[in-house]
C-alpha cells in the first residue's frame, strides 16, 4: 500500500487490477471506505462496480448467496458493507471470488489496516508503541484487539461498564499474546499513549440509543486534557464520521 500510494499517478506504477472488476456491496452508509475503494481499484487498473441495497435486488430481500453466485461469475473479488456478521459469511460461503469485509456490526479491518499505515508513517514504527481506545466497545474496537493479537502490541481500552468489546476477540486476542487492558477510565488508558483512538457512542444502526448512550459515555471525550497525557508525540485517530463535543473535542480532531 505504501508503494502505490508514493507511486500514485506516477508513470510506471503497476496495474495489477487490469482487465479485472471489483464488486464494492454496500448495505449501511460508506463516504471514506466507499471513496477510498473505488478510487484504489480505478487506480490500480480495475473497474469498480459499486452497488448498493437502495439501487439493487438485494434492497427487495433477495438472498445474499444468489448475489454471491451471478457476482462470482462477473467479477473477481467483491467487498461487503453490512451489518451482521452472518451476513458476510453467506457472502463468502455462496462466492467462489475472494470476499473482504468492508465493515460489519462486529468488526472494520480495512479501518484498521489504514490507521496503522498512517501510524507507521508519521511515527517510523508499530513495534513497542502503546495504544489506547477511548469510547465504545465496537466494531473499530474489535478490529483494534485484533490487531493487537496479531502484532503483540499493548492496547488500553477505557469502556463504559456494558459497553465492553466483544469478550471473544479479547480472548482470541490474549491467546495469541497481547497485552490488553479493558478499564473504565480514559486517563489509565491515555497515559503515555503514543495512539489514541476513539468512534462515535451510537454507530450505525443504533441512533435510536443515541440519548441512553450520551449519558452512559459521559466524561469519555478525548480532549485536550486527556491528549496532555499521551506521549507528546502521540497520534490521534478517528474513523469518521465525527461527532464533535461528543466522543471527540473540535480542537483534538482539527487540530
Ligand atoms: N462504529 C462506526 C464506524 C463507522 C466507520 C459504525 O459502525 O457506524
């Protein structure tokens, strides 16, 4: 990904989507994953076909796995936005194409795969940094213990209590040896962060929780007084969209 993003609109720079199409299946709501999926695949040589419930079949309740099989015979990958899990394995097991998750309910990978190229390019390295999760226990939040499994980074989360990330991804996460911490304090979290990470309290789906929500989150925004305890060259990430004066501070996330 680093090479092709210094290698962007250069001469010489590889196409190995050439002659090939990419399915971009949306379900829930997409601005970055959406742009950034259509114009990478573009740029990488391929066409993208971006579909979505309102403009498809898939709107009027027809099966995932019969939009699995006429994709499989057109396309050679397809990517999926949706909300349950189960959903996405139907993808996968109906599609003979690779399948990669764009977000679920419970996880965003691709969010997390780019947050750490932006960590590894402005701080030289992902080794030996501590990492911090400020806010709610969700499907970023998964993706971050996952992460953490997978590179054996040390990852605080400061959750509201019934707000906790998914217990099997903590346990996943610590049976391949990371170093996690789940409290209910954003400070323990902060301390000496070199990565702060929040979301918004209610994602997508659960806006109707939205009021339960603020209450339950009060006192988890990442502000200026929280950030004054990171390490003083720490990264703040945010997946967008941004609710500011909520779970973010207008001068941290503009700043
Ligand atoms: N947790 C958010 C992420 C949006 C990119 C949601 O699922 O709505």
């Amino acid at each position: 990904a680093d090479r092709f993003k210094e290698g962007r609109g250069k001469p010489g720079t590889p196409a190995p989507l050439a002659g090939r199409s990419v399915a971009l299946v949306f379900e829930k709501a997409s601005t970055r994953t959406r742009i950034s999926l259509e114009i990478a695949v573009a740029e990488l040589g391929g066409h993208p076909l971006v579909l979505t419930s309102a403009g498809s079949q898939m709107g009027r309740g027809e099966p995932i796995a019969d939009t699995a099989r006429v994709l499989s015979r057109m396309v050679h990958a397809i990517t999926f936005r949706t909300a349950g899990v189960e959903r996405l394995s139907e993808m996968v097991q109906y599609s003979s194409v690779p399948v990669l998750n764009a977000l679920t309910d419970d996880s965003h990978p691709m969010q997390v795969l780019a947050d750490l190229q932006t960590v590894r390019r402005v701080r030289g390295r992902l080794e030996g940094l501590k990492y911090a999760w400020v806010g709610d226990g969700n499907n970023m939040a998964n993706s971050w213990i996952e992460a953490a499994g997978l590179l054996g980074f040390e990852l605080r989360l400061a959750c509201p209590a019934g707000y906790d990330p998914d217990e099997r991804y903590l346990r996943e996460a610590k049976a391949r040896g990371a170093r996690l911490l789940v409290t209910r304090d954003p400070k323990e979290a902060a301390k000496d962060a070199d990565v702060i990470s929040t979301d918004v309290f209610a994602s997508m789906g659960q806006e109707q929780e939205q009021a339960a929500r603020l209450r339950a989150f009060a006192g988890m925004m990442v502000d200026n007084k929280l950030t004054a305890l990171a390490h003083p060259e720490h990264v703040v990430l945010h997946c967008l969209p941004a609710h500011r004066g909520e779970e973010i501070a207008a001068d941290v996330i503009d700043g």
